[in-house]
C-alpha cells in the first residue's frame, strides 16, 4: 500500500503530503511553528531615532529583515546595521513610499513579505497576526484599524473622514468589504508579486494592492492592528494632497481591464503551505 494512503476501518482514503522535515519549521513557541519564510520590508528615509524602537518589535523568528533607505541624511543605514547586523539595505532610486516598497519587495527572498512602517506607528508583534492568517488559508492580508481589537492613536478627524469615503468608494466599485483602505500594515505570499505589479510612488501604493488583490481573486483577510503615533520626525503624509493621489488610482484602476486570475491560486493552495 502507498505510505500517503490512509485506511480507516478497512476504506482506502484521501492522499496525504510528506509533512517536511523538523528542520524546516521555524519555533515560534514551544508549541507552535510555521514553515515558511518570512521577509520583512522597512521603507525609511532619516528614522535613525526610530528604528532602535521598531527593531525591538519585529519578532526573532524572521528570516529577513530588508530595509529601504530613501536616501537618509543620518545615521539610519548605520543604526540599522548596529541593530542587526544581517539586514539587507537597499538603496531607493527614485522617490515615495511606493517606490521604495517595490525595490523592497523585488529584494526579499522568503515566501512570505511583510510591510511595515519605520517611524513606530505599527508594531512588529502584530506580525504573527498576519503570517497566521497566511498559513491558514489567506493570501493577502491587511491590518485594520478599525477590526474589533485594532485602533489608532494617529488619525485625525479629516484623515479618518477621507479613509471612510475612499474605503466606500472601493467597496461600491469592486464589491470589497474593507473597513480600511489606507493603512501599510500588510502581508502577502510573494508568489503573488507580479498581480500586484507597483508602478505608484507615493502613499497610494496601500490602495493600489488592496484593489489588484482583489481584481486577481486573492483570498484576502483583514486583522485587527492597532496604529501608534509616530515616535519621532515629521509625516511626509499629506491628508489633501495624498487623498488626491488615492482617488486618482481608485479611477485609473476602474478604467483599467480586470486582471486576470491569479493561476498560483491553483497551483499553490496557501493551505498546503502549512503550521504545525
């Protein structure tokens, strides 16, 4: 009889996959550990002050730590490296937010990337939030401030306001159910990179993944997070200026044809990546 067959009660059933060996799961406690490997993207331009602080959050079981520098004129390449000696820097050639996370992402080299922010607004303790949701079924999965259990020290009234209308404008339009679109606290399968294609600079770049991730059929997944203000430093966020930038992709993306189906959503089920 083939070792993957099971029998039960003298029936022939299903097939089952070779677990992988030990040494391929990461501990996360003395109870649980995942298989995959996990990346984490840190954009940041002049956060010297703040990365000792984000640094301290980001889990030890992290295979990759890629941060972005946008050209800093302090010390935050030299603080990074004091902090953790194996990251890898990427220096950004252009200029925005978005651009950063694409050379970011094209960098990583684990199944899994997640993307964060550099100022201390979002905790790396949450990670394990997402990477869960991943392993279970989930192919993008987003932070929500506004999930049971997330919240924002951060948003002001005219941030919130504008979230709101632009998160209801997607859902009208491609039949979402976001409860918040502009937030950059997310994770996804790196096997779904090229649906979600980058060609934005600045702080629309959340928005443009939340919509190609749907248009593709991606199996998303909000949880809760909870934004902290900024430790140190000034936002480059505008409210108008960057509400503007939001709406503009919401429109060029309706004009666009819907993208395709995602074929490593049948090759590659999330399920089988697997959790022990």
């Amino acid at each position: 009889m083939n070792p993957e067959t099971v029998r039960h009660n003298g029936k022939q059933h299903g097939m089952l996959r070779a677990m992988p060996s030990i040494e391929r799961f990461t501990p996360l406690t003395p109870h649980m550990a995942i298989s995959p490997t996990v990346s984490v993207v840190v954009p940041a331009m002049n956060e010297a002050e703040n990365l000792p602080h984000v640094f301290a959050t980001l889990p030890q079981w992290i295979d990759e730590i890629v941060l972005v520098d946008g050209n800093s004129v302090d010390d935050t390449v030299a603080v990074a490296r004091r902090l953790r000696p194996n990251i890898k820097i990427v220096t950004q050639r252009g200029k925005g937010k978005g651009d950063a996370l694409a050379a970011g992402f094209a960098a990583c080299t684990s199944e899994i990337i997640v993307m964060i922010d550099a100022d201390g607004s979002t905790d790396g303790r949450e990670i394990i939030q997402f990477v869960g949701a991943l392993v279970t079924g989930a192919d993008f999965v987003k932070g929500s401030r506004y999930a049971t259990g997330g919240g924002s020290d951060d948003l002001t009234f005219s941030r919130r306001a504008g979230n709101k209308v632009l998160t209801t404008l997607v859902n009208w339009i491609y039949g979402t159910r976001y409860s918040d679109l502009c937030y950059g606290y997310n994770a996804f399968w790196t096997r779904h990179l090229p649906v979600l294609d980058l060609d934005c600079e600045g702080f629309e770049v959340e928005t443009l993944m939340n919509i190609r991730a749907a248009k593709a059929g991606l199996r998303i997944q909000e949880v809760p997070s909870h934004e902290r203000c900024r430790i140190h430093g000034e936002s480059n966020l505008r409210a108008i200026r960057d509400g503007l930038r939001v709406f503009r992709t919401i429109l060029r993306e309706w004009r666009r044809n819907p993208d395709p189906p995602d074929p490593e959503l049948q090759t590659a089920p999330a399920a089988d990546q697997g959790a022990a």
